[in-house]
C-alpha cells in the first residue's frame, strides 16, 4: 500500500500542509450489518444539543403559528374542568377525596392526563414530521420523538400556573408533599413515551397506526380516573383498574397535590409502574430494533 | 496503516421487493381464507418484531450495492462516478450513516458531513437567526461553534438585512444562498458531497466546487459523486467507478472516467419494435426502430458535446400515394424544446423506409434530451404524436480554461468563431 500511497494521493499533497484535525480526537466508527451499537447511549449524550434545538424549535413553532396560543392552552383545561365538575360532581353526585374542592380534584388529575395523551400524540407524529431529516442526516431518532415531547412539557407547565391560581382562590394549600411532583411528572412522561415510540416507530412503515392516537386520547379519557376519583372503583376492581399507567400517575398527581386526602393505594401504583416499565422497555426496544432502516422507509 | 481514514470491506445493501405468486386457476374460499390468515399472521409477527413487511407471496433480493471495498486516506479527493442506479448514493447514505449496510463493514475515523442536501431542516416559520442555529445543529456542530462563525456565515450569505425575518419570506436565492453558507461553514474530517448539490444557478455552482476545493487543499478528505466528468477528472486523481452496486474500476481518474464511458449507452437509445402489430404508430404508419448514437466508428461511443451524432428511424407506410414526413422536436431535461427539425415532404408508397438525421457536433450543451416524434401528412396535417420515443445523455468531459468545471447556463452551447486583435493605437 506504502508504495500506491504517492501515487494516488491528490495532486497537492506534496506541499507539506499540515494534517487537518487532531486525529487525537477522532472516534472510530464501525459500521456492519445489524451490529447493536455499544455506545448508543453515548452518542444519544453526544447530541444533546441537537435534542435541545430540536424541542426549542417545536415550541417556537408552536406558539409562532397559532395567535392565540396560549388562550388556547389556557382555555382548553378550563372549560374542559368546569364541564367534568358539573357532570360528576354535580349530576352523577361523585364524592371528592377529603375535603379537596371538587374542581381541583378534577385539575389534579387533567393535568397528568393531558400531559399524557399530548406528549403520546406529538411524539407519535414525530418522525413523519421530520422524514426529511432522517433521510438525509445521521443522529440517534431517538432525539426526534422526545424532544417532540418537550412541546407537552411547556403547556404542562402553563396548566400548573393555573391550578396553582385555582388553589390560590380556594385557599387550599398543598403540603410537604408537592416536592415530590416532578417525580410524577417524569413517570407520566415516560408512561407515554413507550407507547409514543413504539407508536411512531409503526408509523414510519405503516401510516395508519396513527389513527389509533384519536381513539386512544378520547378513551383514555372516560377510563382513567379524570374526572372522578379512583376512590370510586370498587375495592376488588381496583388492583385490574391499575394495569392503566395513567391511573398510578393520576393518582400519584393527587396525592401530591391534595395533601393527603386522597388515599394511595400502593399496589395498584406498583402494578402500574410495573406497566410502565414494560411499555418503556418494550417500546425502546422496537424503536432500537427498527431505527436503523427508517431512512429505507420514510 | 494509521492515515486511512475509511476502510470498506465487503460493502454490500439488499433491499427486498415482493411480488404476487401465481394464482391457482381456481380459488375455494377455503383456501383463501387459509392464505391469508397465514398471511396475517406472519405479517402481525413481521410487525411486532420489528421486522420488514412485505407484500406479496414471493421475494426478491435486489442488492444496490455488492461486495464494494476501497480505503481512503486522509486528505484525498475521491471521485465515484456511476449511472443513475449503479448504488453512488446508496454507498453514500452507508458512509454518513442514514442507513445499515447488509452486509460488509466500514471503518470510519472522524466525523463525517454530507452535503447530500443543503437547507436540511430549514423551518418556514423561523427566522433566518434561528434557522441558522437550527440547520448548524443539525449538521452537526456545536452551539458554540456556531456561535463563533454566526458572522461568517451571514456575510457569506448575504442576507444580514433580513435575519430576523422567517425565510417563508426569503427568496429562493436567498433561501439557497443561506442554506448553503451553512453547510459551507462545516468543517469535518470527510466531506460527502453529493451532485444534487450543483442544482443551483452556475454561481452558486462555483462557490461549492470552489469550497470543495479549499476543502481538500485544507487536508480534508473528500468524496465526491458526480456525473460531471469535467469536475471529477480536475478534482480527484482517484475514482470508483460503480455499475449496477458493483466496484468496476479504483484507481486513477483517467482510467476510470474511461472505464465508464465504455459502459453501453443509455439504453433508451436504441429502441427496436418487432413486432409490427404492437408498434408505435396508426394505421397509416408504424414505427420499427429508433436509434440515437454517436456518428463514430465505435457505436459504444457516448455523446459528447464536440461529437456529431445521429438519429435514424426505420419505419413502414400502410399506403400509397401519401406525402408525409417524419420530424423531431428536441426537449432537454428542464422540458424546455430546444429545436425542431424536419425534411421535406415525400411521396410515400406501401413499403418500409428507413431516415437518418445527423446533428451537428458543438452544438447541445451537457445534459439530458428526449426526442418527440411527429409525423405530419401533407405538410400541415399532423397524423401522428409520439412523445418522448428516445432519449439521451450529451456529456461534457473535456476541461475548459480558467478551470471552470461545472455546467456552463444556457440551452445549447454551440461553438461559434471568435475574432480578438488589438485595435492600433490612435
């Protein structure tokens, strides 16, 4: 090869440049067929930056297009609250946990929930939004579908001013307990983020698994303990009512927030998050096995 | 061997089509059933695993790139040149890591950046700041190296007035001209560039052969795909050459331009019709061949800007006594008609004719034409329209002085005497 290398080099490589970059800080990268790459969650770390701009321009986008942005994202848990209020307090009679207003029962468990069902639909939709990217540029897909989430985490937040206000105008004060909310937070993002990935990784070949977000955000809804409290479930049907993630989220949410008066039931919790485990794990797993033929695909 | 920077062995990317089997000559609701309760069980099984879906009873392995190996070294421009389909963008889709090779594998020291498209991820609604932030990150750099070339970079685009503007506003040259300064401001190990690249205006042409340049003199190693010859050949001394996902030819640049010249022509140059029932053409007239090739000894031999070549087209007149002609319109890739040309009406009588048209050489510039055929009757009455009945590729490879290399603007390119003398001093 030492003897080909005078030949073949280009025309100028006799000046005596320097050598560009310092090979000190260059990886090596092997690529081969269905070689699981050991340092993925390196590479993930690596593009950091990329996941930051990534959510920063999908919440600029956001709040860009529409004009009334954040009426919207104030109006909809609003009037969504005072119509669940009226339905299962007022004509179905459900009980409050303690003596919780009921409207705050109701926005303690909104909140969880929509964060839920919008990081489940943003992330869904993720990578066919950004097929252009991933058919012309390398990164971990990872990047795309969670940093679509963080569009969720910000009208989250908008809706946490707001109960906070709610909490304010009926004097009722959450204990000690509200710290360990972002813990909460966390589990009901990753509780839709396994689904979300396996989701939108079906997606890619398989354009109608979209379809089922509506379906599953409109009957989540009525299953997941909303509006009312899980109090009401029957004892005996309440360890089978927790195989739903969102109802240990939900009820994790109140019991931070309610100081206390709603019961925990610690089974059930650990049932779901047993499932949230899962669907994580199972959910990274699909994305992982799939994300390399996206580009073949998209 | 510390300075080789990628080293491919064993290269290869299967795709797999499905077709439709056969089908029984009778079908029992039975067996439908069975089929394709079979079908969807092994497809729900494809889903959940994760594996490819296919459709269809019978698979097919189609390999766009097969058993390619070569090495790099640093700081070498290397040309890979190949036909539409021969596997150039799917070796580079392999190399800057879009997608998993099949079979084979790679080693690549250093970050890689393809130029596969500029403007990747450019967002409508943001701003030309934000957007400049947004495509750097996506390329690949770092915020604060991004930060560090902001100015640069605006300069290089020209577009300081309206950087608060969201390019749903720009101009498309501004647009182009801001998506490019971009990319041109990346400064990675290897450089994959891609021709879709050199779509722009001529301008905009030089400035990324030009950065390509100041590239590879900067010690970066550079790949380069291309189907212009000219730029190839004064770039790299090296190229692949690739037929049909398979390495034909590495080595030097001479060599392999050669080696892929001697390729056969297009194959919609030559288009023959056998059978005369199913022949182009009505009841007056049918077509039975049409040709386009070089006007040379060798047929292989490709079109090139300076040759003559010429187009014959045999055909057979169902009647007597018919003044017609045969004539062409000639369109280039953009669809634009670049020419028409016609000969004289003739008598025609129930035979089989055959009629050559020679164009000049120095005439076409470097592209892609296909040929409209229409067959007039009595000089005004147009019988017969066949669309796109040839096409073809003129090639430029000769290099041009000042060391320009891309495709020179305008339809055609003819060669035209020029007269410069000093005027005497008054």
């Amino acid at each position: 090869m030492s003897t080909l290398s005078s030949e073949l080099s280009p025309p100028d490589a006799s000046r005596g440049r320097e050598p560009a970059p310092s090979p000190a800080s260059e990886r090596v990268i092997i690529l081969e067929s269905g070689r699981a790459e050991r340092n993925y969650w390196r590479d993930l770390w690596h593009y950091r930056e990329l996941f930051a701009i990534l959510a920063w321009r999908d919440v600029a986008v956001r709040y860009k297009q529409t004009a009334i942005g954040l009426a919207w994202a104030l109006a909809r848990p609003f009037l969504t609250m005072v119509v669940f209020t009226v339905i299962f307090s007022r004509v179905a009679k459900l009980p409050s946990d303690g003596s919780a207003p009921y409207p705050i029962l109701v926005f303690a468990g909104m909140l969880p929930w929509f964060l839920f069902s919008s990081v489940l639909s943003e992330a869904s939709n993720s990578l066919i939004g950004n097929a252009n990217l991933i058919s012309k540029v390398y990164f971990p897909r990872l990047v795309i579908p969670s940093a679509s989430a963080v569009v969720a985490l910000v009208d989250f937040a908008v809706n946490l001013a707001m109960l906070a206000l709610l909490m304010l105008w009926w004097g009722f004060l959450p204990g000690w307990r509200v710290i360990l909310l972002p813990a909460f937070v966390a589990l009901a993002v990753l509780a839709s983020l396994g689904p979300a990935l396996w989701i939108t990784a079906l997606n890619v070949k398989y354009r109608d698994f979209r379809y089922i977000i509506p379906f599953i955000v409109q009957f989540g809804l009525y299953v997941s303990p909303v509006g009312f409290s899980s109090a009401v479930v029957p004892e005996k049907w309440r360890f089978w009512y927790s195989l739903n993630p969102v109802v240990g989220v939900i009820d994790g949410f109140r019991w931070c927030l309610l100081g206390g008066q709603s019961p925990f039931y610690p089974p059930g919790f650990l049932v779901s998050l047993a499932v949230v485990a899962f669907f994580l794990w199972f959910g990274v797993h699909y994305f992982r096995a799939t994300e390399r033929a996206f580009a073949d695909m998209i | 061997m510390s300075d080789v920077v990628i080293r491919a062995e064993g290269l290869g990317k299967k795709y797999l089509i499905g077709h439709e089997g056969k089908r029984e000559s009778y079908v029992a609701l039975r067996d439908v059933v069975a089929r394709n309760l079979k079908g969807f069980v092994r497809s729900a099984g494809d889903v959940l695993s994760g594996r490819q879906l296919i459709v269809g009873d019978e698979v097919e392995e189609f390999w766009a790139l097969k058993d390619v190996g070569f090495e790099v070294k640093r700081g070498e421009v290397l040309g890979i040149i190949g036909r539409n389909g021969a596997g150039k963008s799917t070796l580079l889709k392999i190399l800057s890591r879009i997608t998993e090779p099949s079979a084979g594998r790679v080693e690549i020291k250093g970050r890689v950046a393809s130029l596969l498209e500029v403007g990747t991820g450019f967002h409508p609604e943001l701003t030309g700041r934000e957007n400049v932030y947004l495509n750097g990150a996506i390329l690949g750099m770092s915020r604060a190296e991004i930060k560090r070339k902001f100015d640069e970079i605006v300069a290089f685009a020209e577009v300081e007035k309206f950087l608060d503007t969201p390019v749903k506003r720009y101009s498309s040259g501004m647009y182009v001209r801001l998506a490019f300064a971009v990319a041109a401001h990346l400064e990675p190990e290897i450089l994959v560039v891609d021709e879709v690249l050199a779509v722009g205006d001529a301008e905009f042409q030089k400035k990324c052969l030009g950065k390509m340049g100041e590239a590879a003199s900067g010690g970066r190693t550079v790949l380069l795909v291309s189907h212009n010859m000219v730029a190839v050949r004064s770039l790299c001394r090296r190229c692949l050459v690739l037929k049909q996902g398979r390495l034909l030819h590495d080595g030097p640049t001479d060599n392999g331009i050669a080696t892929f010249q001697k390729q056969t022509v297009n194959s919609g140059a030559v288009r023959l019709w056998n059978d005369r029932a199913s022949a182009p053409g009505n009841d007056v007239v049918k077509i039975a061949k049409v040709a386009v090739a070089s006007d040379s000894s060798d047929p292989n031999q490709q079109i090139t800007m300076k040759s003559p070549f010429r187009v014959d087209v045999n055909y057979f007149v169902n009647k007597n006594n018919v003044r017609l002609h045969l004539m062409f319109h000639l369109f280039n890739e953009h669809g634009v008609l670049v020419l028409t040309t016609a000969p004289p009406s003739m008598e025609h009588k129930n035979a089989a004719y055959s009629s050559t048209c020679e164009f000049t050489g120095g005439l076409l510039n470097e592209g892609t034409y296909s040929l409209k055929l229409q067959v007039v009757e009595d000089n005004w009455h147009i019988i017969y329209v066949h669309e796109n009945i040839a096409s073809f590729d003129v090639i430029d490879f000769e290099p041009r002085a000042e060391g320009w290399m891309g495709r020179e603007p305008g339809v055609v390119q003819p060669e035209f005497p020029w007269r410069i003398s000093e005027l005497a001093a008054s």
